[in-house]
C-alpha cells in the first residue's frame, strides 16, 4: 500500500485515488520568463519519480503541468528587452523543455498555456462573483474575499490568523503574516497584454489560471496536486478557495510538496542570485542526469544542500552503476549462472516497500546497491531487477548498454594484448594497455578474460 505524506493532513496517509487504479494529477510548472534553476529542477525530478513510482505501482497516470506564459515577471522581462511576451516564453518554454529532457523527465499528458486557458478562467471568476466570493475593487481588478471562505488557511495552517477585511493585494505574491484578499483579474494597463472580459479588459492572476486549467482537465476533484514548499502559500492556498468555493466540493485529495535545494545552507533562488542552472552544471563538466542522481540521494521532503564536491561523487556514482551493469552483461555472455528467483523476489519487494513509503528513494537505492552486490543472484537477473527498479530511479540505466559497445580497433587492440600477454610478452602488452588508455578505455582483466569500459574522465563518454 503507498502511503504518502500529505500536507493537508499533515499525516502520511494510505493513498486511495478517487478512480480505481487511475491518478489525475497537478503539478504547478514553470513561469516561463528565464531559465529554471536547479532548485526549481531537483522539484521537477521529485515530481517525475512520484509519477513513475505511481506507474510503477500500476495506476495509469493523468497529469497536467501548467506553463504560465503571461505574468508580472514576463512582461518586465519583455519591457526589459524591449520585445514582445511571445517571444519571451517562446524562447524560455523551450529552455524548459530541453532541461527536463536532459534530466530524463517524463512527458506528462498535457501542458496547457495560461493564455490559451483564458475563458476558462474568466468562466470561473464570473461563478465566484455570482457565488459573493470575488468583488471588483475600485481599482477595477477583480479580488478573491478570503473573509468569505471560512477554510481559508486550512492547508498552510494559518490558525486564527487576523484577516483584515478588505485589505488586497494586486500582486501574486504576499506572505503569510499578511493575508489578504488576493488578485483573479488584474485590470487593464497601458503596455501590458489584456483580454476582454464582462468585468473589463485585463489578464488573469497566476493562482486563478491553476484552479481554472487544474479543473479543465483533470474535473472539480482530483487525487493529487504538487509543487515546491514555497508554493504552499499563497498559490496552493488561493487555489483551494477558488476551486472549493466555486464548486462547493473538495478540491484535492492529497498535497505533496518537494523541499528546497540548499546552497551554502541558504535557499537557492534567483531573487538571492546564488543559483546554477543546468547549464552551469554542464560546463563545468558533470551529466544532468548525475543533477538527478545527487537529487535521488535526499527524500524529497528533506532539504538537500548542493556544493560541487557532491555533485563529483554523484556523477562517479552512476558512472560506477553504469560500470557495473557493463560488467553484469560481460559476465552473463561468458558464463552460466543460476537462477535465484526467491530472493530476487524478496530483494524487489525490498525495493518496492520503499518506494511505497512515502517514495524513500535513498531507500529503494540501497535495495538496489543489495541487488547489484548480492553473490548468490545471477548475472542477467541483476540485470532484469535493476533495469525495472530504473523505471522508478530513472537514471537511464540501459545507457550502460550503450557504453558497453566498445569499437572494434579497441578490441583489436585487447586482443592483440592477450596475445603478448599468452606469450609472456609483458612489456609490449602494457605498451598496448596505455595506448588503449590513451585512446579513453579501461581494461580489467577477469577470470573470464579482459573487460573493457569507457574512463570514467574521458568526456566524450558521458551521456548529455
Ligand atoms: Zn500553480
């Protein structure tokens, strides 16, 4: 049974979705004004191992990731380089993109555009006018009346918390000791985008846009809604006193949330200008996917903090994983093993039970490393057992399979070796072992002869 931690309850619950063996879910995705930085990225990785681990348990999986292409940050940036939003988000909705790809994130079913959603979101502000929950302020623009949702506060846990009546805010962003009635439509002003709409021209506030497309696609209720801890308020918050208060009806089961990527123990974020992106990652030399194997070594609840030494063990991590599966296939061509089916079933239970408990990935890692170290499980299902634990991990894994075809004036070159080596030639045969290493391959030589792996230092070799 998966039981996951749900930040509404504040318990870690026994996770039932609404529709047997089906999971709708929402995850806030990015505002496409600039590059995400790896803060932002180690959220979308602990998202992307939640949706795999869900697939992995047998659900089918429908979820939505929004792209907020309309913003206050968008249109600063745009007046900033004097172009058009368009071609703002344009450029940055594809950095987006090729950064997750690179990280080996999976494709959701829909990313719906903030901009393409707007009558659904107009759709809704108009129902919490009729319902009395938004009113339009002198200003023009239309508020959400927290005083009139009694749960208001229910998933931050604000309490007792004084709300002022009829103190707004037009921003999206406040903070916790400063509720307020918060922005849906921002009225119209000179050099912004603006639609039309019964109550003016204007364009949509970032938390209506999530209620309003969450809602289109996945219906008034849903199993489970993501993002990182800094969205739990406002954006999560406002979210279920729009939708709620529209719909009367409880708008998401369960509230997962994915802690910060620290650096020097502070927050990265772009605000403090102390962050990387993956960029930075990739010049200096590392893989994105070692990005993703530092993140698996922390559970997603607890803060991870990133330096570039951690980052170098990560990435001499997987390149080991990677090693060893190269060896795992060696080994099973040269040779004949049993079967141990009991104890592969015992170990992938192991697995399994860690991914269930609230997706212990550090835990499910260690099951693996069992795996992979076990004398008595035979080559090729080592194989077969950590190729499925890597649907969860996803490390891309098979790539070992890639550097495992070695060419072929390399082989020549070890075979010519083992001659020298046959014929007590010891000295030209390590002539040709540096010329091997010289051209950025290894060679172990095994009881089943040598074992040849691309260096781990030569570049070339590493997956971008
Ligand atoms: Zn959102």
């Amino acid at each position: 049974m998966l039981r996951l931690q749900n930040t509404l309850t504040r318990k870690k619950e026994n996770f039932k979705p609404i529709r047997k063996q089906e999971v709708r879910m929402y995850t806030c995705g990015p505002t496409v004004y600039d590059v995400a930085h790896i803060g932002n990225l180690r959220t979308y990785v602990f998202e992307d191992v939640l949706r795999r681990s869900l697939e992995f348990l047998g659900y089918k999986v429908t979820q939505v990731m929004n792209i907020t292409d309309v913003e206050d940050k968008i249109i600063n940036k745009a007046k900033e380089q004097k172009k058009r939003i368009g071609e703002v988000t344009k450029v940055y909705t594809k950095k987006f993109f090729e950064d997750i790809k690179s990280l080996n994130i999976e494709e959701v079913e829909v990313y719906p555009l903030a901009t393409a959603h707007v009558k659904e979101i107009v759709e809704l502000i108009q129902s919490l006018m009729k319902k009395g929950f938004a009113y339009q302020g002198d200003d023009g623009s239309i508020y959400f009346d927290i005083s009139k949702f009694k749960k208001y506060g229910k998933l931050v846990g604000l309490g007792k918390i004084a709300i002022k009546d009829g103190a707004r805010v037009s921003a999206d962003e406040y903070s916790k000791d400063n509720v307020r009635d918060f922005v849906l439509w921002k009225t119209k002003k000179k050099g912004e985008p603006s639609w039309r709409s019964p109550f003016g021209g204007g364009r949509p506030g970032w938390h209506i846009e999530c209620s309003a497309m969450s809602m289109r696609y996945l219906g008034k209720s849903f199993d489970i809604h993501t993002g990182g801890v800094d969205n739990i308020f406002p954006h999560h918050e406002n979210e279920i006193a729009q939708s709620e208060a529209a719909t009367g009806k409880k708008f998401v089961n369960y509230w997962l949330h994915g802690e910060h990527l620290l650096v020097g123990g502070e927050r990265m974020a772009k605000s403090a200008k102390n962050f990387f992106t993956l960029d930075d990652v990739e010049k200096r030399g590392y893989m994105p996917l070692a990005f993703r194997y530092f993140v698996l070594g922390a559970h997603y609840r607890s803060k991870l903090n990133f330096t570039w030494t951690a980052l170098e063990s990560a990435q001499s991590g997987l390149w080991n994983l990677w090693r060893e599966l190269g060896r795992l296939k060696f080994l099973s061509e040269h040779d004949k093993f049993k079967n141990n089916r009991e104890l592969v079933g015992k170990l992938e239970a192991l697995f399994k039970a860690a991914v269930e408990d609230d997706l212990n990935i550090p835990g499910s890692m260690a099951a693996l490393r069992r795996v992979m170290s076990d004398p008595d499980i035979s080559p090729s299902e080592k194989r077969r057992l950590i190729f499925k634990m890597d649907k969860v991990l996803g490390l891309d894994l098979a790539y070992a399979d890639v550097l495992s075809k070695i060419p072929v004036h390399i082989k020549a070159l070890v075979v010519g070796r083992e001659l020298l080596r046959r014929n007590q030639q010891f000295v030209k045969a390590d002539t040709l072992r540096h010329k091997v290493e010289s051209l950025g391959y290894e060679v172990e030589d095994t009881s089943y002869g040598p074992f040849i792996w691309p260096n781990y230092n030569r570049k070339s070799h590493h997956k971008t």
